[in-house]
C-alpha cells in the first residue's frame, strides 16, 4: 500500500493494512522540535488550558511531574533511565505548538 494513500484526507478503510510508526516519525520529529514551553496545553481532566511553562513542576523524586495549575490533575510524567527516556502526557486532552519556521 502507498503511503501517500494514508495521508488522503478522510478514514482509513478497516480493511487497510497498516504500516508501523517509522511512517510518522519524520513528521513527528517536526512537530516536537519547538520550543515547547510556549506550547498550549489543555488539561484532560478539567479542560482549563495554558502554557505548557506554566505547569506545575515537581522534580524531586526519580522522575519528573507536571500538574495542571487550576485543578493539579497529573499531566506528565517524564523519567530518564539509562539508555530510555520515558514520556507519559497522557493527562494531556491537547497540545499544540507552533509550526516549525513559523517564528512565533
């Protein structure tokens, strides 16, 4: 199956196969590479929205934690182990950051 098919606007057809994350990791690899502290960030659980620098921030303990500074949901948890780094942003309903170039 061509890639180019998978970027058409619209659905997948169930039927289609699938190919693995190489076939997004270019384009992901653009997204990520802004500066993310002024990123917007919508909490999951209560919806409020911010800068991802305004985060509250614990970074005692073996990893790191982000929470939400209206309600203090858990938003990310970041831990570096030797040889991985592990990223969980699953309290994160959105995130959107500046395209690359765009200069914002």
């Amino acid at each position: 199956m061509a890639q180019d098919a998978m970027v058409q606007e619209g659905a997948l057809d169930p039927g289609d196969g699938h190919v693995d994350g190489n076939a997004v990791a270019g384009a992901l690899a653009a997204v990520f590479v802004p500066e993310i502290t002024t990123a917007l960030v919508r909490c999951g659980a209560c919806g409020d929205a911010g800068p991802f620098a305004a985060l509250m921030v614990w970074a005692h303990g073996p990893g790191v934690v982000g929470r939400c500074p209206s309600c203090e949901a858990v938003l990310l948890r970041y831990v570096a182990t030797p040889g991985r780094v592990r990223v969980d942003l699953s309290g994160i309903a959105e995130l959107e950051l500046a395209s690359v170039g765009s200069g914002r």
